[in-house]
C-alpha cells in the first residue's frame, strides 16, 4: 500500500534534488571499482605531478601522482560508511536509554539526562578531538567516537516522545494485563517514535560525514593514504595557489553529500511532524 506521504515527496523539488545527491554518495561507494579511471592509490610522481584537470585526468592529479577523481570517488566510501556506523551507534544507545529514561522517570530520567547534558555541554567538534587524540588514530576509533558523542540528542529527543506516549491508553492498557516492561518499550512505545529517529539519523549522517571530514583533516581520522576526503583537503591545504583542484574537488563532494542528506532529512521531518508542513 502507497504511503500517503508518497505524493508529498514526489512534488518536492528539495527532496528530489537531496535524494539524487544522496543517490551519487551511495552511487560512488558502491560501484567505485566500475566508475573509477583508475585505482586510489595508483600513480607515479615522476610522471603525474599536480597534473591539470584534462581529459585524461577529470579533476587532476595530486602531489603523488594519484587521480583525484578516483580519490573522490573511493572517498564516497568512507563518508558513508562513517555516517551509516556512526548513527547505528548513536541510534543504538540514544534509543534504548531515552526509552529507559522517558519510561521509568525518577533515578533512570535524572541519571541519564545528567549524562547528556554533560556530553551537551562540550562543543561537539572539540570533544571528539579530545576523545579521538585520546586513542590511536584510526577509521573504526572515529566510527565509534562520533555515534558514542551524538547520542545525547538523540535521547533527548526520544525520551520526549516517550514522556507522552506513555500515558497513552494503549500503554496503560498493556500494563494493566501484565505486560512486561521489555514488551511496551520495544513492542509499544519503540514504533511510534520510529519516524522521529529516522529523520535524527538522516540528519545526523550529514553531521556524522562533516565530523568525520574535520578529524582526518587534523590528522585524528582516516590516515594516509586512505582516500578520506577530509584529508584530502589537508593534503591541498598548501597548494591552493598552483593546485587548487587537489582540495577543492573534496571539498565540493563534502558541501554535496552534506547538502543532500539534510535536504532529504528536513523533508522527512516536515512530512512526519504536522506543526512543521507548510507547502513550499
């Protein structure tokens, strides 16, 4: 059966556009060895150094020789990858301790609210600086770091659907015949606030590829030479006067994936939460 929402989305330009951007990222990563000219790590200095964009090299060469193009493209993965791990984390705890928290109220509530307002407290950038340099540099440590750091707010905000939820008649009705705790918050009370995770987790992928794109450009993320398009840009961090096209070309594919996962999440919470559906 079509979803009522269907014919929303299909007149939104905003969606559309965000929803082809999202279809290039997950496009890329997935068939990067069919689309790529060449292998990520494939070049020669001696002969490819800082080549011009041409035909033969779309968006040129950096200072090893290797396709730029190419890096972007295997770069996709990483993004990806990053912002899909990253909110599986974030959703796995924020989920299961706002449920907790929003449910049984009293020690729980004030226990793990403490513990997102401290996590709120930080910026979120230099938190996951500090936690990232804590440990050894690596894609799985940044993977981790940055669910375990967004998953405040998404307790927040599960924990306030719960808190109304709650003491809805369906609810008392199930603990009226018994049902156990596990039972509501996972068979009740989880799939009606499943809409509101899923735009946070939308949402939350474009931040997760913005972290992930800071931390390898300072060095505390993918490491060299993993084709990440935060350290790309670093790598041409130096060279924007002869080579711009080194960090520029990352950079653009950054601002896009960006773009498209908050044009679509912005669709989806408008078409799920009425205060917000006004026609553009």
């Amino acid at each position: 059966m079509p979803s009522p929402l269907a014919p929303r989305f299909r007149r939104d330009r905003f969606f559309q556009l965000g929803l082809v951007l999202v279809a290039l990222v997950v496009g890329a990563a997935v068939f990067a060895p069919l689309v790529a000219p060449a292998g990520p790590y494939q070049g020669d200095p001696a002969t490819s150094y800082l080549l011009r964009p041409s035909l033969s090299h779309l968006l040129g060469t950096d200072t090893q020789g290797r396709d730029v193009l190419t890096r972007v493209i295997y770069g996709a993965r990483i993004s990806l990858a990053v912002g899909i791990i990253s909110q599986a984390v974030a959703s796995l705890l924020g989920v299961t301790l706002g449920l907790m928290s929003g449910y049984y109220g009293r020690r729980v509530d004030a226990v793990v609210m403490r513990l997102a307002d401290v996590t709120l407290a930080f910026p979120t950038l230099l938190l996951l600086i500090a936690v990232a340099a804590a440990v050894n540099p690596s894609l799985p440590v940044v993977f981790v770091v940055i669910g375990v750091v967004g998953w405040a707010a998404m307790a927040r905000l599960v924990r306030g659907q719960v808190l109304v939820l709650k003491s809805a008649e369906y609810v008392v009705a199930a603990q009226a015949l018994g049902a156990r705790d596990s039972r509501i918050l996972f068979r009740h009370l989880l799939p009606n606030v499943r809409a509101q995770v899923i735009v946070a987790a939308t949402l939350g992928m474009a931040g997760a590829i913005m972290a992930e794109a800071a931390l390898s450009f300072v060095g505390l993320g993918a490491q060299p030479p993993t084709p990440s398009w935060g350290s790309m840009v670093s790598d041409g961090r130096d060279l924007l006067r002869v080579a711009p096209w080194v960090s520029f070309a990352p950079g653009i594919a950054i601002g896009l994936a960006v773009l498209g996962f908050n044009l679509v999440g912005d669709t989806l919470r408008e078409a799920y939460d009425p205060r917000l559906r006004t026609e553009r």
